[in-house]
C-alpha cells in the first residue's frame, strides 16, 4: 500500500492535499484535518491513484466541530470556552454539547449581557439521570456572598431558578417536571422581580 496516498479536499478556502500513510492505522479513522464548510454547498474528498503503490479508500466520517457549539452567532458574542472533556451528540437542529454530568462545563465569560435583570434563557435539554440536580446556565457573581443566578434541574425533576434579586431573592419553581432521556424545550424570562419558567 501508498505511503503517501494523496487525499484532495475541497472546502470552502479552497483545496487542500494530504499526503496518508496506508501501511498505517489499519481499521481506524484517520484524520484528514479540519475545514469550513457551508450547509447546502457540495464538496468532495478525491484519493488520487498518483503514489508510490496503490492506493486503497472505503468511506469519509466528516464530524462537527465545537466552534459552533461553543460560538454566540448574537451581537453580544457570549463565545464559550469548553472545559472538562465536553463532547457532541446528536441534538434537536444538527449537533449538540453533551455533558458528563461531573466536570464538564462550557464558560461564557463575564460579558454584562449575561448578568442583565431583563433576560431570556432558552435551551434544548436531554437529562440522562432522574432526580439529579443539573445546572443549564449558572452565573457567578464574585463580588460578594450569594450573587448571581442559577437556573437548571432540581433533584425534585423540577426546572429551577435562584437569584440574588434584593427584592424576591430565592428559589422559583416550574409546574411540572422534565423527564429523563427526552429532548424537553426549556425557557426561563427574568424581568426584573417578574420570573417565568416554561
């Protein structure tokens, strides 16, 4: 087999040609390197027969990166930084961050958008464990005891909302519950005292 079979892949900047080593790695993925592309656009991966021996290709696992996971497509550019080992799965509207529940996390930064009085968080959710306390958005205030906000999965199954709100500080409590191992659509409005969880 080649030692420099030459794979050429078309990607939005352009072409780009890797040489693969196929005496190497067999019956695993090899990785070909990392490229934009644009949904509805068409590209190719071509394994050109023009090495040293011949040359051998059964398939092409092109995986999602977390840039657009962990990237804030809004104007306050909330771009996250991931930490603890977070991964992909299949999510609701293409790929989603999957968590493992105990150092894994994706940080936002202190941008003041995300310690507003009048906010909305909204999020696609999947709990893989019933009476389990998960957080989906927790801000860290460190400018005193007990600032800032929690909003997440109560023990309880329970969508649940702490602040620090002088005047209705405390915990707010959804209705019903969210259930294990389903994609459950989940918004919190903060306005103010006024504090709304569907």
């Amino acid at each position: 087999r080649a030692t420099d079979a030459p794979y050429s892949i078309l990607h939005d900047d352009g072409v780009t040609t890797v040489d693969v080593n196929q005496e190497l790695n067999n019956n695993v993925w090899v990785s070909l390197g990392t490229f934009n592309f644009t949904a509805g656009n068409t590209y190719n991966v071509n394994l050109s027969d023009d090495a040293n021996e011949y040359v051998i290709a059964d398939a092409v696992n092109i995986t999602p990166v977390f840039s657009k996971i962990s990237s804030d497509d809004s104007s306050y550019s909330n771009n996250g930084t991931l930490y603890g080992g977070v991964s992909l799965k299949e999510g609701v509207y293409g790929y989603s961050a999957d968590f493992d529940g105990f150092n894994d996390y994706i940080d936002l930064g202190t941008n003041v958008s995300l310690s507003s009085n009048i906010m909305t968080i909204s999020a696609w959710v999947y709990p893989e464990l019933s009476s389990d306390w998960s957080s989906i958005l927790t801000r860290e205030d460190l400018s005193g005891p007990n600032q800032g906000y929690i909003f997440g999965r109560a023990d309880d199954d329970k969508l649940a909302f702490w602040d620090h709100d002088i005047s209705t500080a405390g915990w707010h409590y959804s209705n019903s519950t969210i259930s294990q191992d389903i994609w459950t659509h989940v918004v919190l409005i903060r306005d103010n005292s006024l504090k709304r969880i569907y």
